[in-house]
C-alpha cells in the first residue's frame, strides 16, 4: 500500500519515523537519570525543535519545486519556451532538469514550427484547389474558405468570416452535410467531410463536389438511348415506304400498268399508308409525356378499384384483405393498373403452351397498406425480366407489337402523385413482380 500514497504524505511519515528515532534515546536518558517534568520537557524540545525546523524548511523546499516544476509545465504548455522556474537553483539535478527540459522546448518548439507551416501550405492548398472548399471551427461558423467557394457566392472570405454556414443554405442532418432547399449556392452539391484538429479543437473542411456533370452524363445517356430506339422505330417506318416507293416509280417509268400491276400498286398504297399511320401513332404516342396532368387526388378504397379491375380482367386473382381507404388520383392509378395487369397476363399466358387466356389465373394482385404507405403488388408467373437496363426506356418493347410506351406511361401516372413504381424479378419462383408505392397523406 505504500507505493500508492503521495509525496507528502511519505514526507510526514519519514518525519515521524525520524522523531522516534530521536524520542526513544530521550526516553531512556530520562528514565535513567530520573529526571523531573521540567527537565523531560526541556531534554524533549532540544532535540525535537530542530529536527522539527529542519524537516519543515526540507518539506517547503521539496513542495515549492514541484510547484515550480508545474508551472514549468504550464510554461512549455501555453507555448513559452523561454521562461524558466527554477532560476534560484545552480547546478546538481536541478540543472541537468534544466537541460531535459529544455531540450524538451526545443523540440517542442520545432514540433509547433513544423506544425504551423504544414498547416499554412494546406491552407494554401486548400485555397489553390479547383474545388470549392469551406473550413467551419467547432461553432459551425466559416474559419475559412477557398477562391473558387468564393467566386461560387461572389463573395471574400473576409466577408464569409464567422458566419453561420446555415445562412450559405448548407445544414447538417443525420451527421452529413446537405444543401436546403433556401440554399444560395448556384448549383447541386454531393458535400464530403473532414475533421481538421486545430489547438485541441475539431474543425470541419467541407469540400463540394458539383452533381451537374453527373447529371448531365445521365441525362446524355438517357437521350443517346432514346435517340437509338427513336431511329430504330422511324427507320423500320420509312426503310420499306421508301424501297416501295422506289418500285411503284419503276414501274410507272415502264409504262402502263397492267391489272397485276395495277392491283400491286394498290397494296403498296395501301401499306405506305399503314406504315404512314404507324409512324403516326409512334409519335403521338411520345407526345403523350407533354401532356401529363397534374394529379387530382381523391380519396378512395381498395374494394372499389377491385370491382372494376376485376370487371376487365375476370381471370386477375385478388388476394383477400380488409377494405383499404387511401388517397390517390383515380383515373391515373386505374389507367397503371391496367397497363400493368394486362403485360403481366401477357406474360404470363406468353408462358403457357396451348391455353386459352381465360383460363388463365396466374396473375395475383396483393394489397398492404402500414401507417404511412398503400402497397399494390402484381405478380406474374411469367418468363420474368430478360433485360432490366432496358425496362423503363421508353419505347422499347421485347412484344412484337409493343409501343414500349405503357410501362414508363404507367411509372409517370405513378410519380405525378407522388408514389413509385418498380418493377423485378421474382426472387421466390418465375415471374415478375410489379410494385405501386403510394404515399399516406392521412
């Protein structure tokens, strides 16, 4: 137990084990020559004043160079490496502790140095980097900021200083740096953050990576798709109008027509205006996406919508559950509805050899409604997906005759009233499953 008591008190302790020392050989001397209380007393305090003077000038003197050494300490801490305690004290230990620490300062000093010049370049840096840059301290308040964050909200870092970046639109949720909607930045930014430690304290370097560009390849690859499925369609239109054409002036160049051919140039009249009207129709069809309207939202039940799904498509097997009351734009959910049911009948009857389609009862409509959302499942035991990255391209279709308009029409009449639509294979047995996200407004 020794070894955990303070200083002090070992002090203490060796001083009482030195007065003992001296009491015991006074205690004799007074028992042998019988001294009276006045002389015991006196024999007492000659020895013990002494030892007791010079036990307390060891111990002020021990303490009063702790205390100096603390403030030596204190010294290095708060960066003054000049200052020295200790001065009343030459050479022995006191000195070699003179050197340590002052070797100890030196090092330090070169530490702080080499410190505040990495920190200097990387401000520097920071200030050279293309991207833009925001450094807060730990108030969520502007430390710093780089030139083009600057020329982003033309602005100086001498006017950003101290500011809240709340007021610049950027706020912290979930632990991660996000633009609001009242952001002043002229762009869309992902926001990435680092912790800076700086004299014991987290600062945030927050660096903004523009979305535009991203964007903007997105949307690039989308047109590049649209754009091939565009010249797939209006080249399968005009390659044959335009060869059948070549052969009807041909055969006017020859002469008059005989019957045969007489007859012959009414089919291809005849076929040029089908392709003609195909064509037509493909267009208009792409116009339809112009001409969405804004979703009115009406309140209404699962039971109601059944009874008409159910009118059309007499074979779609409803799962049973507790009437649903949601809300949702009517018309538009029930024209998704049949556009998905009857791909998921297509489907499914696409995979049954020699089966009248009334027969068939392999496409399933579940409901599933939680505090906040109305789910809508439709499930197929079709084929499933052959080609997912295609699956919402509009106009593409693996259907003979498919538009490759209904599904992506679908997912539109969806997202206009503020739900999803998804579409996958089954991950349980063959098929697809085709799922309607609305959202509670309760």
């Amino acid at each position: 137990m020794t070894h955990k008591l303070s200083l002090e008190t070992k002090l203490i302790v060796l001083f009482i084990c030195s007065a003992l020392l001296l009491i015991i050989p006074c205690i004799y001397i007074i028992i042998d020559l019988q001294l009276d209380l006045l002389e015991a007393s006196t024999l007492l305090l000659f020895f013990l004043l002494p030892g007791y003077w010079l036990f307390s000038r060891s111990y002020n003197y021990i303490t009063d160079i702790l205390e100096r050494i603390g403030l030596q300490l204190d010294s290095i801490g708060n960066e003054e490496f000049n200052s020295w305690h200790l001065a009343g004290f030459q050479g022995g230990r006191i000195d070699a502790l003179r050197s340590d620490f002052q070797r100890l300062s030196n090092k330090l000093n070169t530490k702080r140095f080499e410190y505040m010049h990495n920190e200097s370049f990387l401000f520097e840096f920071i200030k050279e980097l293309e991207l833009p840059i925001l450094v807060l301290d730990h108030h969520q308040q502007i430390y710093s900021s780089n030139n083009n964050f600057n020329l982003l909200v033309k602005s100086s870092t001498h006017d950003l200083l101290g500011k809240k970046v709340s007021s610049l639109g950027i706020s912290l949720v979930d632990n991660k740096w996000q633009q609001t909607p009242e952001s002043q930045l002229p762009k869309r930014f992902q926001i990435a953050q680092h912790i800076l430690k700086r004299s014991g304290r987290n600062y945030q370097l927050l660096v903004l990576f523009s979305i535009e560009q991203q964007l903007r390849d997105n949307e690039k690859q989308v047109w590049q798709r649209l754009i091939r499925v565009l010249n797939h369609e209006v080249r399968n239109s005009l390659t044959p109008i335009y060869s059948m054409t070549q052969s009807l002036q041909e055969m006017k160049l020859a002469g008059p027509l005989k019957p045969e051919q007489q007859q012959l140039e009414k089919n291809i009249l005849e076929v040029i205006e089908k392709r003609s009207l195909q064509l037509l129709d493909f267009v208009e069809n792409y116009s339809v996406f112009n001409k969405l309207a804004p979703a009115k939202i009406a309140k209404t039940t699962s039971t109601a919508l059944n009874l008409r799904l159910q009118a059309l498509f007499p074979t779609l097997a409803i799962t049973e559950h507790p009437d649903i009351h949601f809300e949702a734009d009517i018309g538009q959910l029930e024209q998704a509805l049949i556009n998905i049911i009857k791909n998921a009948i297509e489907a499914s009857v696409a995979n049954v050899d020699n089966v009248d389609n009334s027969s068939i009862t392999a496409v399933v409509m579940n409901w599933h409604q939680d505090k906040q959302n109305t789910t809508i499942q439709i499930i197929d035991s079709g084929l499933g997906i052959a080609n997912p990255d295609n699956l919402f391209v509009p106009f593409y279709s693996t259907k003979e005759k498919g538009t490759g308009i209904g599904l992506i029409l679908s997912r539109e009449f969806i997202r206009n009233q503020g739900g999803d639509l998804t579409l996958e294979n089954n991950k349980v047995s063959q098929g697809a499953i085709a799922e309607i996200i609305l959202v509670g407004r309760r």
